[in-house]
C-alpha cells in the first residue's frame, strides 16, 4: 500500500453513515472510488459524489470494500489525525523582510514554522507566495474549488519580487493570479510594503496591475514592514516615519479614488498602522466596503468603534444598564498605536456611568522592539514589569490577539494565569469586537447579579 493512502481515521460520528458501514477509529481509508487520497482537499472532492466505494483496511488488517448510496455532498462522518492528512508545505522563500527572521531564541517551536501551503490559506487565511506551485497545483485548487484564496505579492515587477522574495520562482505571480482568477477562484492579496523598495513607482505599477483583474483579483491590502529589534545580519530596512507614512496613504487614496470611479470599488485598502503613523483621520466604516482586509489590520479601529457605538446606542432603551452605577475601577493593557483609540472609548464609558474608572495602560514592545507598537505583538513579560507598579483595579483587560488562537499564552510562552499570579488580579480576555469590549469594562457578569442585561 502506498504511504499516500494510509491515512488513519481518528473519530467516527456516531450514527453517520461511516458508523453505519461499520468504520471505526483507527481503521486505515485506503482509496475512495479507486483513487488514492493525497490531503483533505482530496477527500472532500471524492466524498462529494453520490455513489461511493470505499476501500477501508481494518484495525486486524482484513480489507473491506464498502458501497455507499448517499446524497451528494453528504458527510460520511469522518474525522483524521492530521486536518490536512498530510504536513504542512513549508515555505522554501528568503524574504529580506520575514518577520519570522526577526523573533529572537527561545519562543515556542511552533511561532518558528515557516508555512506557504495554500490549503491552510484556504482553510485558515494564511497568505501564500505561490513559488512552491506549478501548474498542476494550480490546477487543482481550481478544481476543488479552493477559493477565496490569499496571495502575498509585494510587487509585481518580477525582478524585484525574486529580490523580495529571495526565490528565483517569485517572479510570475501575475500569470499565477491570472490563471486562478479565470478559473474561477477569488484572490485577495497584500503588498508588505518597505520603504525605498517596492513602494512609489512600484507601488503604483503593482495597484495598476492586480487591479486590472478586479473582480477576480478581489482586493489588495498595502501594510508596512513589522521591524523587530532582532534584525542583525539581514536586510537592512528602513522602518516608515510619520512623513514617509502620509505619502502612503495619499498615493493609495489616489488611487481608491480613482479605482472607485472607474470600478465602483476602492480595491485597495490601507492598514491603520499607516494612518495611526501619520496621524491623518483613519476613514470612515463604510470606506471598508465589507471589510476583506481586516485579518491585516485594514479597518480594525473603525469595525471596533462603529461595534462600540451601536451597543452603546443599544443600552439608551435599556434602563436596568442605563442605570448601572456599581463601583467600579479596571485596567487596560493595550499597544501604543490604538492607545488613543482606546482611551476616547473609555472615556466616554466613565463620563456615562459615574461610578467607573478605567486605566489605559500603554505598553511599550519591549520583547520585540519599540517600532512594534501593534497589541497584538504585547507579550506577557512586558506587561507584568511595566504594570507591576501601576494601579490595576478589581481586574486587569487584555484583547485576545495578544494570546495563541488555541491556547491561554503570550508569544513569549508567559500565560494568562502566570500573568495574573505576577500582577496579583484578575486578568480578563476581551474578544476583539465592540460589545465584549464594554461587556468587559462593566463587567457583564456582575450587571447580570444586580440587573437583568438584554441579551
Ligand atoms: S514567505 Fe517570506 S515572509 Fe513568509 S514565511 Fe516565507 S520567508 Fe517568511
């Protein structure tokens, strides 16, 4: 049997069809309708058809053939080991700007691992170069229909995307893209942009090139190189100042306004780190159309303060919250660039409800540098040493962003109750959106005890 085909079946949903057939965790699917099962993508296409047979190799090695007469695109009930069945592709570039090339020792094994595998792009939004795929990986994620799918550009410009990208297979993307987007599949892309290489002329030659394959070529995010402060033997990269900044944001506007005349769309889309840099007014929460971008830090602060007035807006016929006067004193760690942000939001909480302070804690990004001002790079240990002497209140808030998607820990491997046990309170996770953000400063859970809050 080939090592392709031996994939181990970790869970079967009781009462699916696959549990009818008499599969059980730990049997071994060898083939689906005769062909051999590469990655999930592979299972999923195959399982879509109605007429099914499955070859299954028993935990006792006995060989089971298996008809299945099912409704298309019906679940057989399996799970695997692995969510893609095999591992991940890796990413085989050398980008003078990785920011993974800039982490210093010692972090977590897993924050070092270099992806570029378009199936995670597909299944978790990560973004992809596209240099580790020929034709026929092309072909098949237009065959299986793999879309949206994230691609990371930079430039157009071939030559200077292979000097980008350290690969000398960078230089084609636009016939990449091309081709997906004539198969039918959604691409998003994002230009990282650093400063004196891919930015003036070649900003704007990458703007006019993605753009010509709108609507296919779905949107394009331009956000600045993250500079750490473990950069030595690399690229040198000059970090944007609040000048180079302003120039961004206004050759982009240009051209938002222009793709907007001419395509009814503003395609390209800014980061609010550029704008928090050059301290002009982000825009307003319907210039994000509907917010493709926002996984790279395009229209975070407006999404977040159009959340924020709504629930506030929500309470106005609520008189139990609208009454809400318990005592209350609470603390917010945040990064430097929405610092500001933050702080008018709560201050518009403490002029409302009389009772309640809330601190705004700026954190400075020790750990990685002080160019990262973003929160979700904060890590554990610099908020414990510039809070252990500040007045924290009943409890300390942190966003989510600064933790692991699936676990309690900062980047620097610090967890939340490690935090709480060196500042000495209560740490509370806010999610990023606007109603658990007061949620949390009111403290939801106590407004439930002393009133009824509107569900
Ligand atoms: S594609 Fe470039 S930036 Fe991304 S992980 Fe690879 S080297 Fe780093």
């Amino acid at each position: 049997m080939n090592k392709e085909s031996r994939i181990t079946i970790q869970n079967v949903e009781a009462g699916s069809i696959a549990d009818e057939a008499g599969i059980e965790p730990g049997d071994i699917l060898v083939s689906i309708n005769g062909e051999k099962i590469k990655d999930i993508f592979d299972y999923r296409y195959l399982t879509s058809e109605e007429a099914l047979t499955v070859c299954i190799q028993k935990k006792d090695g006995e060989d089971w053939e298996i008809e299945i007469d099912k409704d298309q695109y019906e679940d057989l009930g399996l799970d695997f080991e692995e969510a893609l069945m095999d591992a991940s592709k890796s990413c085989t570039n050398k980008c003078i700007f990785c920011f993974i090339d800039q982490l210093p020792k010692g972090m977590r094994e897993t924050v070092y691992f270099k992806d570029d595998d378009s199936r995670l792009s597909y299944l978790s939004g990560n973004y992809v170069t596209l240099t580790n795929m020929k034709d026929e990986d092309l072909d098949r994620i237009i065959r299986y229909k793999m879309s949206p799918l994230n691609v990371s550009v930079h430039t157009t410009n071939p030559e200077l995307r292979r000097f980008m990208l350290g690969s000398r297979f960078g230089g084609d993307v636009l016939s990449k893209i091309r081709k997906l987007v004539d198969g039918g599949i959604s691409v998003n892309t994002q230009i990282v942009l650093c400063r004196g290489i891919n930015d003036g002329n070649e900003l704007d030659m990458t703007i006019s090139e993605l753009s010509g394959l709108f609507p296919g070529m779905s949107s394009i995010s331009v956000v600045p190189v993250g500079l750490t402060r473990w950069r030595e033997g690399l690229y040198k990269l000059k970090p944007f100042d609040k000048a180079a900044s302003a120039e961004v944001v206004q050759q982009v506007e240009n051209w938002q306004k222009k793709l907007l005349e001419e395509k009814e769309s503003r395609i390209v889309y800014i980061a609010d780190e550029f704008y928090i840099m050059s301290e002009i007014d982000l825009p307003e929460y319907t210039d994000y159309e509907d917010f493709p971008q926002l996984e790279n830090g395009v229209g975070l602060v407006a999404l977040l303060k159009r959340e924020f007035e709504e629930y506030l807006e929500s309470f106005e016929s609520d008189s139990a919250v609208s009454l809400f006067d318990a005592q209350r004193n609470v603390s917010i760690a945040t990064g430097i660039s929405v610092y500001n942000f933050i702080k008018e939001m709560t201050d518009r909480l403490e002029k409302r409800y009389n009772k309640l302070k809330v601190n705004v804690y700026p954190i400075i990004n020790d750990f990685f540098g002080e160019n990262v001002t973003v929160t979700g790079l904060l890590t554990g240990t610099d908020i414990a040493q510039q809070l252990k002497k500040a007045s924290i209140g009943q409890e300390l808030l942190i966003s989510r962003s600064m933790l692991k998607a699936d676990e309690e820990i900062f980047l620097d491997g610090f967890t939340l109750a490690g935090l709480s046990e060196s500042l000495g309170v209560k740490v509370t996770v806010v999610e990023n959106n606007g109603e658990d953000f007061i949620n949390k400063i009111l403290g939801k859970e106590s407004l439930q005890g002393r009133f009824k809050l509107k569900e």
